[in-house]
C-alpha cells in the first residue's frame, strides 16, 4: 500500500487537513485527515482537485528575466539575486524606502514565507506592505483598534455553539469561513431550537438554509443593521449588566439610534420592519449568539460604518466574551500589527499621492495604481510581489497593468505564471505548498486554537526555491545580513543538546547588543541558525521557537491547559516548540479561560470603548444607494461559487461546472432584454465591459446580476492563451471605495447588460 501524507487543503483560510497520496510528481489520492484536531476529516469539493495547483502548465520552473521586448529569457538564481539586490539597492539609496513597496507575502496557506517578505520590507526601509487583506477587513481592524484598544483585537464567532447565529454578507456553504461549514450549517438548520438568520440580497445556498432571511436591496446594510440596532435601544433590549461593567460610551450610541426611524431605514433596505424587529429580539434574548459577517458586508457601500454596527449588535446585547458568542482570540504568530494614527511622532506611513494611513500595518491595493502612477519625486518605483496576483485581484485591472508596466523594478515571486508575472521585470520561482515547510496563522480561534506545519510531500521542482531562502539570498546580497552566523549556529547546536540553559537566547541578546541593525532579522537568523538543527531540512519553520517561547512566557496557563508540559516559561516554551515542529496533522497550542479574554483587550481601562463619533456621524448621514438610469444593474462584482478558489487554480480544466463563469440574473430581468438562459451578454461598468453566458437565477433579487470572482485567467492552449470566464476588475473602479479606509465597494458596480 502506497503512504499517505499528511498535509493541508491550501484554497482557503480553514487550510483542512487533508492526507495524500503520490506518484511520479502528482497527487494521486486526496481525502480528509481525520486526525487534524479542527477539520477532523471535512473536505469540500475544491481540495480533490489540487494537483491542478501541484501541476499546470504555467508552473515556473527558472528565474525569468524579461526582455527589452517584453519576452522573458531564463537565468541563472546567481544573475537574478544579485540584479535584483543591486536595483533595489539603488533605488532605496537614490529615492528612500518611499519609494519601494511589498505586496502580498503569504496566501491562503503559505504563511511561513511572510517571515522573510518582513524582512526584505526592512532592507528597502519601506513600511509600504500592500496586502489583499486591505481591500477586505481592515475596516473591520480599524474599528477593533477603536473599540478594543489595537487593530491586532481581532474578533471570531463560536457559530457551533450558538443559539442564534446571524450571517451578513456570507455564504460559508461556498466560502466556508467558519469552521466545517457545510456541516456546521445543517447542524444548526436541523436542530429546532437554534436559529439561523441570513442577511443576503440572493437566496445563496446560506439562505436556503436559514430560519429567517432578509433578502435586503444590495448596499443597504448600514440602514438595515442600524434598524436592528435602534430597536434593540428602543425597546431596551440591550444587556445593561453587560454594558455597564465591560464597556464605556454606550450613552453616545443609545442618543445616536434613540432618534432613527426604524421603518424608513427597514423601506430603504426593502426588509419587512416586523422581521427586523423580531431579529432583534431574537439575537437579544437568546442564551448565546453571534454574529459572522464577511465581503458581502465589508466590500459593500459604507464599508467600515458597516463593521461598526455589525459589531454593535453583539456588543449591545451582551453576547460577547462567552461560549456561542463573538470573542477576541489570542494567536500563534499575529498576522497583523497596530498601526497608531499617523501624525507627527506616530510610526505610521501615509501613501504619498492618495494620503491613506496604514491601518494593522497594510496599504490597500486600491491606492497602489495611483501610487506609481504619481508624477511625484516620491512615487512608488520598486515593488515586490509575493503570493498575488494584483494584475488580477486588484480593482480596475487596466490601471494596475498600465501602473505596474512603468515600474522602475518589479519583482514578482509566485509558482505560477500569472498576468502580474507577466509584466515583471524579474519572475521568481517559488517551490510549491507542497514541496517547502508550510504553515497558515489564520489560527483565529477561541478559546482553543491549533497550528499545524506541514512537511513537504514532493521534493522541490528543479529550479525553484523556497520564500525564507530567495529572500535570504538578496539580503545577503544587499549587504545587509551575513551570510553565515558561526557563533550563532554553535549556539544553536548547544542549544538543541541542552534546552535549559538559555544558550541560544542569551547568544542571541548579545549578538543584538553588538549588532542592534540585525534585530530587525531575527526571524530570518533563526532559521540560518536554530533551523539547521531541526529534522528533515524544516528550517523555515525556527522563527516558530520565538513564537512558543512568548506564547508560554505570555500565557503559560493556556498552554498547560492545551497539553504541554515544562518547568517554568522558558522549558515550557521549548516543549510547546517540540510539539509544534513534530505533530504532523496539526497540535492545540493554547486552551483558554473566558476571563482571560479580557486580558487581550488593549484599552487601559479594560473596557470595550463603544463609541466611535467619525462613524456616529455618518451613521447620522446615510443616504439611499446611488443609482444611475444608463446603468439600471447593481452587479455583485466576485461571488465565490462551487469551482473558484482566487486564483490559485489557473487550469481551468480543474472546473466540474461553470466552465465559463456565468453572469447570473433573475429569469424576469434576462428576459426582458431577451437573453436566455446560455445567451451571451455584454456587461459593461463605467469603467470597462466583460462579455458572459447569462445563467437564468431566480435566486437573485431583480435588478441585481452576479459574475465569478477568480475568473478569467488565460491558459496555454493550442499555440497560443486563451482566457477562461470574465475577469471582473475590468469593471471595477479603484475609486470606488471607502473614504476612511479605501476598501472597495466591488459588491456594488452599476452596470448596463445588452445581447451579444
Ligand atoms: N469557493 C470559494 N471559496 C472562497 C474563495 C473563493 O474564491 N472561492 N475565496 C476566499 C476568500 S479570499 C474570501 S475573502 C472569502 C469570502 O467569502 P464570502 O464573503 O462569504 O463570499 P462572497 O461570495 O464574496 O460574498 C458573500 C455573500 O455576500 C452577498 N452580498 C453581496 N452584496 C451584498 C450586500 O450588499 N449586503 C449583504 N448583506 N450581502 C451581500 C453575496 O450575495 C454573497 O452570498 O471566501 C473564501 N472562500
Ligand atoms: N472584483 C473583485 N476583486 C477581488 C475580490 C472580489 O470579490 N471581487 N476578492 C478580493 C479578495 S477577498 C482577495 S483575498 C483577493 C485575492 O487575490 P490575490 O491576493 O491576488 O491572491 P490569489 O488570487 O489567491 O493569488 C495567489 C497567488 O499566489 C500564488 N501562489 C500559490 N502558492 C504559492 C507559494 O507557495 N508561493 C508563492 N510565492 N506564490 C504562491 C498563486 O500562483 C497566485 O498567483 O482578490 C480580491 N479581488
Ligand atoms: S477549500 Fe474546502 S477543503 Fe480546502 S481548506 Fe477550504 S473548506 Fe477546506
Ligand atoms: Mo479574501
């Protein structure tokens, strides 16, 4: 019998657990790992299919350079390093770190590289991280800094726990989310006694399972979660016990929502007011409920003013900091910072052309086109790109070609040979999920959480090398890390024989106090030092030693509770590493208490600080969604559906249904345009136009049509490419966005639709 190996699904945040099996290069058997301490055998239909991710016929397998004529010409990694060093450099030296900027650095699982992009951030002196999280939630970290003291308090929901469980904007049938959702969903939809509210402006595969759905008009959350909000304050369903030990402001709030009209907010959303109100009490009476909300919501009109109220609603009724409700959750590796408001004294950056603060360390992709583009001294000129594919996922993808072509240096490290790939001037080649140490640190649970570091089941692909070594290579060669660490590495060794004597740390404090600059590496020292001793080459993974060392020293009863066992913080440090190194389906790294939930808020007072006036203020001002007669069509601008993961796929042979990525619309709309269903239609935004196949979908309200986010990416075929499906940013408008936060609003383009 062939062996199976332990690894993970790498599609999406949950990263399941998955065991495979392989022959000649491939993945011959892929199913569920039983073992894995959180998905405990779930799969959904995505993960069967990741040998198209293992191998396609856009994996690279060289350093590329690119031609004076736009093609590329294979080099050696010794060329790429030391041309990519030496422009960086350069650029830095002539123009400062303003000048240079990292986007991406670690996908859906592949968070390990992410040590060495923070690094490479360091030696280009830039603060400028583009990630595709800020075109998502940093709205949503905003608002944590505000309510909880740091953008870092980030919040879950214990949606298998809860009585009541309120989804906005989400569809974990098809986006998962949450943990096993499929079977999490008919847990509850079985189970009479729970209930399952669905905010959606389409009957998703959610919806039809809930007890209670409100198909609101697209764009209205904020009104609709207002109503909610206002009739919990009218009729005093708030906790009072709650809000007067936990929080402070809730008087500002209560005077905010006293005043709203909660049957004109429930008219502009086009909900039945009555609903809304037994929402309301449903969500305030229950023993314990939660709210989960994602892009429908986030990506939608008034952005973070929609996350505020999301989160006022379990906050105000007191569901909050218990089992089934929401809860701050402690993590590993925090995949995020804090970023104070900038200001003079204030570490933060601002983008120079568009003047958007960090907000949890992130820039939004939104601005970057406009960033470059600048005819300013200090515009952005070098980029590096690591794990995305911007070309792509960034909104208005002609903007970002045309910007990303005028790069001074763009560098892009990815498996594949993407549309960003394309307009590099250096391509280089990473080894597979599946061929290097991996891990995520989307580890957002509580009160338990798990971590599981994957091994490589294949070898690397010749001439491809994993993120920790590509970066480490054009540190050494910008001169800013040595490229060997003797002292350091002797330390590491006498450190893996005697645990207890604090060698490695102690070497490595006086090796910072010698040589303060290298701080700023010290992930990346340990993995050249304390990774050469660790078994089967998992050097990436050393920098996880850090990590347990604080997670033990910080919360050593959490960890205790989840399991590991040593005398004081420092041994019960190392044998949480041990464990976290060696458990190949995944380990419980940490058990906590309920009250020590408190202790991860931020605010010195302890308490959640409820009110927000920017965000009063504009609560106060909410206007209908804009419409325009030319574009009668609010389009949902990237659904995910049963055969779209990002762009992590690009074979489209991978797809078993919506080979083309319809344009879905309600039967009525289509055909009163006279378009069938299998007719071809024209879509076309103020900003560009995609031609579909209409899908006839009386699921969606009228006036409303979907396409496909993750679609069309082009694919060799015959002698030449050939996209599959709309590309969706070609409509979308990089202005269209959130003025706080400059998250895009791509949940609501007006477009016209005609027959082809
Ligand atoms: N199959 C699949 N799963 C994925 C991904 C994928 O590409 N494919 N991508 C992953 C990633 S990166 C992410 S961020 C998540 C996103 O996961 P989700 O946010 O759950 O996915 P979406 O389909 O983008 O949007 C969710 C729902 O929002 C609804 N919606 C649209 N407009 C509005 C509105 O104005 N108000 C409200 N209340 N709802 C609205 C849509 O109808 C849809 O049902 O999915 C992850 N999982
Ligand atoms: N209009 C519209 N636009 C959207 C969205 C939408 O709903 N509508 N959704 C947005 C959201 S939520 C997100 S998260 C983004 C996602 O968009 P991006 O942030 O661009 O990410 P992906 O599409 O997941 O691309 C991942 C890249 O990582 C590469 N990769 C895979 N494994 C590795 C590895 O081990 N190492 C390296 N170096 N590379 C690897 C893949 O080949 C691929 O090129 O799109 C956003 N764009
Ligand atoms: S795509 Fe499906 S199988 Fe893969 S991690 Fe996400 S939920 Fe799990
Ligand atoms: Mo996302």
């Amino acid at each position: 019998m062939s062996q199976r190996h332990p690894t993970a699904c790498i599609l999406c945040s949950r990263n399941c657990g998955i065991e495979v099996e392989v022959a000649d290069g491939h993945l011959t058997s892929i199913r569920g790992d039983a073992r894995h301490p959180v998905s405990a055998g779930y799969l959904c239909q995505k993960a069967a299919r990741l040998d198209h991710y293992q191998n396609h016929a856009d994996r690279l397998g060289h350093p590329l350079r690119r031609r004076a004529d736009g093609s590329f010409e294979p080099a050696t990694w010794n060329e790429a390093i030391a041309d990519v060093a030496a422009r960086l450099r350069s650029i830095r030296d002539r123009h400062g770190g303003h000048a240079l900027a990292f986007y991406g650095g670690g996908g859906q699982g592949n968070h390990l590289g992410g040590v060495g992009g923070a690094a490479l951030m360091r030696a280009m002196r830039t603060r400028y991280h583009y990630s595709a999280l800020a075109q998502e939630k940093t709205g949503d970290f905003w608002v944590n800094g505000r309510l909880f003291g740091s953008q870092t308090c980030h919040t879950t929901e214990d949606v298998e726990r809860a009585d009541v469980v309120l989804f906005i904007g989400t569809n974990p049938w098809q986006s998962h989310g949450i943990r096993n959702a499929r079977t999490t969903l008919q847990e509850i939809a079985r189970d009479p006694a729970r209930t399952m509210i669905v905010v959606d402006p389409v009957v998703s595969e959610t919806a039809r399972l809930a007890d209670i759905h409100l198909q609101l008009r697209p764009g209205t959350d904020a009104q609709l979660i207002a109503a909610l909000l206002a009739v919990i304050v009218q009729e005093g369903l708030q906790d009072r016990a709650f809000l007067s030990a936990r929080t402070t402001g809730f008087a500002a709030v209560a005077e905010a929502l006293s005043g709203l009209d909660v049957d004109a907010l429930c008219g502009t959303a086009d909900v039945d007011p009555g609903q809304v109100r037994e929402v309301a009490r449903l969500v305030a009476r229950a023993r314990a409920a939660c709210v989960r909300a994602d892009l429908g919501l986030q990506q939608s009109l008034n952005s973070t003013l929609n996350s505020y109220l999301e989160k006022l609603v379990y906050l105000t009724t007191g569901q909050f900091g218990k089992p089934g409700g929401n809860n701050l959750h402690g993590h590993l590796f925090p995949l995020i910072k804090h970023s104070p408001p900038p200001g003079p004294g204030s570490p933060s950056w601002v983008t120079r052309a568009s003047g958007v603060a960090e907000i949890a360390g992130l820039f939004p992709p939104n601005v970057l086109p406009a960033e470059i583009a600048s005819e300013r001294e200090d515009r952005v000129r070098a980029l590096v790109v690591d794990s995305a594919n911007p070309a792509h996922s960034g909104a208005d993808a002609p903007a970002y070609r045309a910007a990303l072509a005028r790069l001074e240096l763009l560098v892009v490290v990815d498996v594949a040979f993407t549309e960003t790939a394309r307009l590099a001037h250096w391509i280089l080649p990473a080894s597979s999920q599946f061929e290097k140490w991996e891990a995520t640190f989307f580890n957002l649970e509580f009160p338990e959480n798990t971590f599981q570091l994957r091994k490589p089941v294949f070898a690397p692909r010749a001439g491809t090398l994993p993120e920790h070594e590509i970066y480490r290579r054009i540190l050494v060669a910008m001169g800013e890390l040595p490229a060997r660490f003797p002292l350091l590495e002797q330390a590491a060794r006498a450190h893996r024989r005697f645990p207890g004597l604090g060698i490695l740390a102690g070497a490595l404090v006086a090796t910072f106090a010698l040589r303060p600059r290298l701080k700023a590496y010290g992930g990346m020292i340990l993995q050249q030092t304390l990774g050469q001793t660790l078994p089967d080459g998992a050097q990436a993974a050393a920098p996880l030693w850090f990590a347990a060392r604080l997670l033990a020293e910080r919360s050593p009863e959490a960890v205790r509770r989840a399991g590991h066992r040593g005398k004081g913080a420092a041994a019960l440090g190392e044998a949480l590493f041990d464990a976290l190194v060696s458990a190949r389906s995944g380990v419980r790294f940490s058990v906590h208490t309920y009250d020590e939930m408190w202790a991860i808020l931020r605010h010195a007072d302890g308490r959640i600080h409820l009110e927000i006036p920017e965000l009063l203020a504009q609560l106060l001002q909410l206007s209908s969604p804009p419409a325009d007669a030319g574009r009668p069509f609010v389009l949902i601008a990237g659904e995910r559906r049963s055969y779209n993961a990002n762009t992590i796929y690009r074979d489209p042979g991978w797809r078993r249904n919506d080979p083309e990525g319809a344009l879905r619309m309600h039967p009525e709309d289509a055909l009163a345009l006279g378009l069938a269903d299998g007719a071809r239609a024209r879509c076309e935004s103020a900003r560009g136009a995609v031609e579909a196949v209409v899908q006839h979908a009386p699921a969606l309200r009228r006036g409303l049509v979907t396409l496909p986010h993750g679609y069309g990416l082009d694919y060799p075929q015959g002698p030449g490419r050939r996209a599959h499906g709309p590309s969706v940013n070609e409509l979308t408008d990089a202005r269209h966005r959130d003025p706080l936060t400059a998250t895009p609003f791509h949940k609501h383009v007006l477009v016209r639709i005609t027959p082809i």
